[in-house]
C-alpha cells in the first residue's frame, strides 16, 4: 500500500485556477481519469482527473481555493506503488517518499508517509508534463522535438481525420493549419502550437484519433511555445464551458459546433467559459451552457440537452445535481407535446430493386445539418410571411459605389444592406432578438445584435455569425461578408465565429429561386430568407413603373413572435431597405 499525491496538471496557461466543485470525498474509490476536482480559471472550467487508482485518502483542497499548476489536490492511497503510469513516467526512479516537495513534476508522486505537511500545495513550479505538448531535445544541436497531440476537441469521442495538411520536411508557422478533423460536431483544423519543421506524421487521413492523441512531431519549435497550449495528455480534460447552441435549420449545420473548440490558434487554452445556464436569471446569455465534462457526458447518456438544464453552481455552473432534478422532472411531467415523439419514421425502400443506385455516405456535418434541421421543424412551431422589399434606390446607390468598392478592393452586394436594415429591426422588435429560456418559461433578451449568415460550402452548410451588425458600417459589413464566406469555404473557421447568433439571414440571391421558407436556427426565433431580387411592374396609382424587388420570407418561432409582431418586423424591414437613408437614423 502507498499513497500518491495528484498534482494540478497544465491548466492551459492560466495562472490560478479557483476550486469551484468537488468530485469525490475521503474514503471514494478512485478510478486513473475519474474527475476529482472542478477548476475555473479566466479561461475555462475544467475537471482534474486523477492519474492514480485506489482510495481517497485525503483531500487537499477546499472550494475557493486557488490553485496553480503542481499544487497538491488529493493523496489517493494506492494498493501497489506500481500503478500510476503518470508517477511512473515522470517520477523514475528516486521517489522515495520525498516526492511532493522535489518540485519535479505535475504527475503523482509517490509518499511512505504523507501528511498535509508534506503535501507541498504550494509547489507550482514544477515543469509539467502532464499536459502540453512535450518538446524535448532531439539531441542533434540542442533543437527540440515536439509532439503535437490532437488538443481539446471538446468531445471524448473519436473522430475522423479527414485531412493531413502537411508533409515531412514542410515548415509551418505558428497557427498554421496541420490536420482537419470531422467530428460530430464540426469540421475543425488543428493548427500548429508554434513553428518548426515537420518531422514525423504519426496519423493519415482516413484514421479516427481522440484528444491526446499523437499527430505529428515538429523540429525547432521552442519548448516555451510548446508548452502553453497544447495538452498532451488528458491529464487537463478541459472541457470549456460550450455554448448550448442548438442550431436548426439550413444554416445550423456548425453553429452546432457548441463544444469546446478544437481548432483555435490556442486549442488548448479554453475560450472563456461564457457561463450561463439557460436559467430564468437575466445575467448570462441563454444559448450557453456551463458546465463540467462529467456533467456534459452524463447528458449525452441521459439524451438532456444541457441548454434546457438550470444551473444551480458558481455563476449557472450546471452539477449534476441539476441534471438529475432535470431528469426527474422531464419523466414526471411526461414527454413535451411539441417533440416529434410518435411519429412513424419513413420506412427504408429498397431501390436496388427497382433499378441501379450508388450509395454515398454522408458527412457528418451533412448529417448534423439534417439532425437540426428536423429537431428545429419538430420543436419549433414555424411561420413565414413573404414580401417584396422595394430596393429599386438601394440597387442605384449600391450599383453607384462599385468602383469606390472595387477601389477599396472589396465587393458590395446586397447583402451587407440586408444584416444592417436586419440588425436595425432587431433593435426596433427585440422579441426578435431574444430567445426562450428556462424551459419556455423566460424570454432572454440580448443587448447585442450579432447576426448569424448562411454559407453554401462544398462541405455542408456553415452559419458564420457577424458580431456588432448594428454597430458596423456597410464597408465593414461588406469585408466580413467576405471573409466570413471565405474562411467558411476554406474551412478555417474556428467553432467561436459560429456562436453567439441572434438571428440569421440565408440569402439565396445568388444563387436563384424567388421565395423560400427557412428553418428557424434555433435557439434564434426568426430567420429572413433571401430570394433573388428582379425587376417587376408596380401599379403606383396612375401607371406601372419598373421596379426591382426583393423576395423576402421571414420565418419565426410562433411560440415567441405574433403574427402581428412578425408584420411590424417586416414592415419596418421593408421600409429601411425601400429606403436607406432610413439606416442612418
Ligand atoms: N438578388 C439578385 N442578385 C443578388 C442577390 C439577390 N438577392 N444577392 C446577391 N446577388 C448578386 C450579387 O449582387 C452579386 O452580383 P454583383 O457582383 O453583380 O453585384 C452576385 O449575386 C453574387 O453574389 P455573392 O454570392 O458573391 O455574394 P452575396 O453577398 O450575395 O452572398 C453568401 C454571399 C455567402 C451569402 C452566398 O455566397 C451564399 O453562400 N449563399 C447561399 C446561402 C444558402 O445556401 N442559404 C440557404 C441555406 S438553406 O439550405
């Protein structure tokens, strides 16, 4: 029998963590990853694991603490003094009872005769190699080797290596796109922790990895770099706060991309948890969900979206507990009416019978997009209400600034014209602007006015969100049109650029068709869908006049938005866009 301390991993670059949950409790059996701590830094939540099996012993730490990496969380009394492969691999040999305060290693070390004195929770300065991407010297002049392991991709599950990026001998920047991975969630790319020179592939396209696992190795790229972002292992299992996002229609395929996300300049260094339970409170924003990693896989087995659960822990961290009061309250009150529960499904038709087929299969971001599309239509008692904006004056100024457009290098299309006379009615309806929650029985109302566009990719459909529309001019609008489109068809972007909608615009003027009836991208409540703008005779009380107009369909979530708030919307739509000084005021 031995004890073994398990020490404050890498906590992706933060300096201070504060405990905010415990896990488990003097006397627990302990599992090697079985959480044993919640911490929340600046930048994430995260549940600490433990790297040893065995028994509690003693429990370092208290909530409100703060901790740093090497501090002391726990002794766990083991039954060998063999059985901890982090202790074995950073510890070596020597560890005689001394190890809490060598100041070697986050990993566990191992004790005779532990006691809170020799706990040593000061001791953070320990070099850690327990997370981030180990560079070690590759003995040929001193340079460093790097492995670059898949980071935090925000799901445990495996998923699908669709690309490699690079080759042997290539030599990348810091940031610079190595890998592209397809999970259920997104389409991601996992870019360089620093520069180098690839050395070694360990992964092709076609493979499954997780997080932590080896991808590639880098030469030259210096241990200071390497050690901030990337966890090697999953000693830090951080799992950033995700926003809930429950995307749905056309455009949702990746605002669903709700996870922590993989494919950030810093993949390890969690974004700021944004907090917020969905909860009745008015503080956070209710398309996000805070909450630990145990908690999130709990709801994936018990089928809960997080998004529906209330918060009860620091600033709406959702616990466990809430989720089983959630639980408990679903199976009570019976199934919810609107669920789709019931339907028959579409019985599989064998068509090789009746001819020759091919079958291709799907990707997931395909499949994700057809999930929301009908948990979106199921769920959300949709409207739509057409009309024909007059743009005829926004067409002769917009056509007038072409080659001030050109000049600027950039392009102006209607579009920029429709997310700001959007993003001006959303300030004028807020109901727009808001979204349920507290399970329907709250409405959120965002002092923001982020606008959410869907982009026709050869991968799927992606939902770029533009922050601050309203605040924006037409020429800013115009360039992140651009780029949003440019980096969604490239697929370079990063989970964040695709949170935080309001509300979306799907124009299909580009590409064709009059009118169309979008599927509301839920959590939003309403969607405009775009039809391609033409030139009509307008009877204007004494004669036709050659007008263009623009085809509208605006579809909302009935159990929000009136009829008549959908008809003051769209006349106030049609009002700024028939006439554009109106934007100005
Ligand atoms: N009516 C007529 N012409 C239109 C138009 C409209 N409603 N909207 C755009 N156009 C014109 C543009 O003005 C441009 O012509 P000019 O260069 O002569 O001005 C041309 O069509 C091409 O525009 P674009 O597609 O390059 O740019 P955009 O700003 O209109 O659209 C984007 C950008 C990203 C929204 C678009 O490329 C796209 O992907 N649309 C598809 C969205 C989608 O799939 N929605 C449905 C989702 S549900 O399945």
């Amino acid at each position: 029998m031995a004890k073994e301390q398990v020490l404050v991993p890498d906590i992706g670059g933060a300096e201070a963590a504060e405990v905010v949950e415990l896990l488990v409790g003097p006397g627990d059996s302990i599992e090697v990853e079985q959480g044993l701590i919640v911490l929340e830094s600046d930048k994430a939540s995260m549940e600490i694991p433990s790297t040893v099996a065995g028994t509690l012993a003693e429990l370092l730490v208290k909530e409100g603490d703060q901790l740093a990496e090497g501090d002391a969380i726990a002794w766990v009394e083991t039954d060998s003094a063999g059985d901890s492969d982090a202790g074995e691999a950073e510890s070596g040999e020597g560890e005689d009872g001394g190890g809490a305060d060598d100041g070697g290693s986050a990993a566990p070390r191992e004790a005779d005769a532990p006691g809170p004195a020799e706990a040593d929770a000061g001791d953070s300065g320990s070099e850690s190699s327990a997370a981030g991407a180990d560079a070690a010297p590759d003995g040929a002049g001193g340079e460093t080797v790097m492995d670059v392991p898949v980071p935090d991709i925000g799901t445990e599950d495996p998923v699908d290596l669709v690309e490699v990026s690079v080759a042997v001998g290539d030599r990348v920047e810091e940031g610079d796109s190595l890998v592209v991975l397809e999970s259920d969630k997104a389409s991601m790319e996992v870019p360089a922790p620093a520069a180098g020179e690839v050395v070694e592939i360990l992964v092709e396209a076609g493979a499954t990895v997780r997080e932590g696992d080896l991808l590639l190795r880098l030469r030259g790229a210096t241990p200071a770099a390497a050690a901030e972002p990337v966890p090697t292992e999953k000693a830090a299992e951080q799992k950033q706060s995700r926003p809930e996002q429950e995307t749905g229609s056309q455009p949702v395929a990746t605002s669903e991309v709700e996870d922590s996300g993989p494919a950030t300049q810093e993949p390890a260094a969690p974004t700021p948890a944004p907090a917020a339970a969905p909860a009745a409170t008015v503080a956070p924003p209710a398309q996000d969900v805070y909450a630990g990693p145990a908690v999130r896989k709990l709801a994936r087995e018990l089928g809960v979206e997080l998004g529906q659960v209330s918060g009860s822990g620091p600033r709406g961290r959702i616990l466990k507990e809430d989720l089983q009061g959630y639980v408990q309250k679903a199976l009570k009150e019976g199934p919810a009416p609107a669920a789709g529960a019931g339907v028959p499904p579409v019985p599989e038709v064998d068509f090789a019978a009746f001819g020759p087929v091919s079958v291709e299969q799907r990707s997931k971001l395909d499949k994700l997009t057809a999930a929301n599309m009908q948990r979106s239509w199921l769920n959300v008692p949709h409207v739509t209400q057409f009309d024909d904006a007059d743009i005829t004056e926004l067409e002769a100024f917009r056509k007038s600034l072409k080659e001030e457009a050109a000049e600027r290098g950039t392009r102006l299309t209607p579009l920029p014209f429709l997310l700001k006379a959007c993003a001006t009615a959303l300030r004028a309806h807020p109901k727009f602007n808001a979204s349920l929650s507290d399970g329907g029985n709250a409405l959120t109302f965002k002092d923001y006015v982020h606008v959410g566009m869907a982009v026709d990719t050869p991968a799927g459909l992606m939902v770029p969100v533009i922050r601050d529309v309203d605040r924006k001019s037409l020429w800013e609008l115009a360039e992140e049109v651009i780029a949003m489109a440019g980096a969604a068809r490239d697929r370079k972007l990063k989970p964040a650029d695709m949170q935080g909608g309001c509300f979306t615009v799907s124009s299909l003027g580009s590409i064709g068709g009059r009118g169309f009836t979008p599927i509301i991208n839920t959590p939003e409540v309403g969607i405009l869908g775009v039809g391609r703008a033409g030139v009509q005779p307008v009877w204007d009380g004494s004669a036709f006049q050659p007008r263009t107009l623009l085809p509208l369909g605006l579809s909302y979530d009935h159990r929000v938005i009136n009829g008549g708030d959908a008809g003051r919307f769209m006349e106030t739509l049609l009002g700024l866009l028939g006439d554009i000084r109106r934007l100005l005021l």
